[in-house]
C-alpha cells in the first residue's frame, strides 16, 4: 500500500480522508490540521495519526499528500508538498487567483506529473459516459451544451466573503466541465448575474443567480445556468446537442423507484447536496490518485485545468460588470 498524508479535516477533507482509507491501495497514515478537536475524532476513526506538516514532509515513507485545507493555504501547501518530492491530490481550486497562479506557473510545470488537481465532476460517471457518446460520436459533430448546476439552498452568509464569489466557487466546476466535454476552449464569455435569492449576499458584494454563455473558436455554443436555490433539492443536468441528435444527463434520484396513480408519477427525491450526488466521483478521483502515485496514469486535472477554469471565472466576472461579452 502507498503511503498518503493529508492536510484538513474540515467538510470536504472529512469526504476525502475517508475515501482515502477506503480505498485498498492507499494508507492514510497521518491527518495534519491545526484543530485537534475536530482532527482528532477523524483520525481515531480511520486509524490515523496527528502529525505537524513539516513531520510530514520530511517523512521518506509518504509518497502522497492530500491538500484538502482552507482555499487560501491550497497552493502554498502544494507548492510545500511538491518541492519535497511529493505527489499532491489538491482540492479544487488550486488558488482562487489567476494572477498568484500565472506567478507560480513555472514551478508547478516542473512538476505536473505529479500534481492532480480535483475537478471531481470529470469522474462523474455519468459525466463520463455523456463525454465518451460525445466523443465517439453518436449525436454527430457536437454543435451545443446546456449544463444546469443549481444547489438547493443558499450557504450561511459567513461563507461568502472568502468563497471567491459565484463563479470562482461555484461555477468553476461548470467553467472546467464545459471545455472538457466540448473538447475545445471557449474564446468569448458572456455572463449576466443578479441576486434574486438572499439580498445578504447581494450586501456581500456577490450574486446567487447567473446564466453565462461560452463560445469556442469554432462556434459552438455553451450555456450555462447557476442558482443558489432550488426548493427541490440538487440540480444537475447536461445536454449536448449535435447534428444527428442530442444526449442528456437528467437529474439523479435517491432510488429509481416510481410510484404511478392516478394522479401521476411519482420519483424518489433528488440528493440534497453536493457531497451525496457526487459521492461516487470523489470516490473516482481518489482511486485516479492511487494510479497517479502507482505510475499508471497521468493526473487528468492539473496546473492548465486550473488556469482555464480561473480564466474564464474572471472572464465572467468582468462581463458582468461591464455589461458586454469577454474575448479571451
């Protein structure tokens, strides 16, 4: 078994840490966090040790870090993990800067072969399976994408400030899906956003309601729709539309159980949030580690991805503001 560490214990660190000690290739034999209160319970359970990040570092027998701890520290933490010869699995996003990113550009080319950055919704398997009809075309020459990516209540006002804003948190996961599926990346952005949700988010300087259109050199054609609300529970939904006919992705349910009566058909509900929908993609992700630390793959996500998908964040947000489409 190949030995990880990780740094975090909060939300998603708690998904990736136990996925980690599922998973029968790798040993998660240490879990860094600076709140031992909330580390400690994590690691009892998946028989970890609380160990300091230097410790970490320095120990040969670690071939793989897991960064999973706040946004801010992600690439600092990387970069640390990499310049000690260490294969980094790093919760997206790599740095909510495009800016601090570009800067560190040379320093982590040198190293992308050992640097996956967890875009999870590429080990979607539905996800997947809508890329390879795509790809081996069975709607035709893909002409145009509809991604619907709606969570189903607003996050705690606290969140918003060091979230990064809509689409540095939010749409990012769309602005990486969109180029991915479509097989080439947008040249022109055009966004409109409001916030029609909770007016403390507007106070916060940010918006919980967009629609934003991206184009590719070639004229093919993204929508995007995002919404911080349902009522209904999670939103996620794709169609691809190509010249001999069109595949969709429709939404998840809990159990594919219908009732029909009289009144009509009746599904299961949709998963709740982000954390049950996915499970199975960040499962996914966490094995394409292990094959990453195992010599069998290269990281599918990494330094490029995050670049792309922070380029067209900013893109978008400069639409927004200036009323008028972005050519990147």
């Amino acid at each position: 078994m190949i030995k990880v560490a990780q740094l975090g214990a909060g939300r998603m660190g708690a998904v990736h840490a136990r996925n980690a000690a599922a998973n029968q290739r790798l040993d998660l034999v240490a879990l860094v966090d600076p709140r031992p209160d909330v580390a400690g319970p994590l690691a009892a359970e998946l028989g970890a040790a609380l160990r300091g990040f230097d410790e970490v570092l320095a120990d040969p027998e670690i071939r793989g870090i897991i960064v999973a701890s706040s946004t801010d520290a992600h690439l600092d933490n990387t970069l640390s993990a990499l310049r000690a010869g260490k294969a980094v699995f790093c919760e997206k996003p790599l740095d909510l800067r495009l800016a601090t990113l570009l800067a560190a550009k040379g320093e982590l080319e040198a190293a992308e072969d050992r640097l996956f950055v967890a875009f999870n919704r590429r080990f979607d398997p539905h996800y997947r399976a809508l890329k390879a009809r795509i790809d081996g075309g069975d709607i035709g020459a893909l002409e145009s994408l509809h991604i619907v990516n709606h969570d189903p209540a607003t996050p705690p006002p606290a969140f918003i400030p060091t979230s990064g804003g809509l689409f540095k948190d939010f749409t990012i996961h769309d602005f990486d899906l969109a180029p991915w599926l479509m097989g080439e990346a947008p040249v022109e952005v055009f966004a409109w956003a409001s916030c029609l949700i909770d007016p403390q988010i507007g106070a916060l300087g940010d918006v919980d309601t967009a629609k934003v259109l991206l184009t590719t050199a070639t004229g093919r054609l993204c929508m995007i729709s995002n919404s911080r609300r349902t009522g209904y529970g999670y939103d996620q939904r794709i169609e691809a539309f190509g010249s001999n006919g069109a595949a969709r992705v429709d939404n998840v349910t809990n159990t594919a159980v219908s009732v029909w009566g009289e009144s009509g058909a009746k599904a299961d509900r949709f998963p709740y949030a982000f954390i049950d929908r996915y499970a199975g993609a960040y499962a996914a992700e966490m094995d394409h580690f292990a094959d990453v630390l195992d010599g069998k793959a290269s990281p599918e996500a990494g330094l490029l991805a995050s670049i792309a998908s922070l380029e067209l964040a900013e893109a978008a947000a400069r639409s927004v503001a200036t009323g008028a489409p972005v050519r990147l």
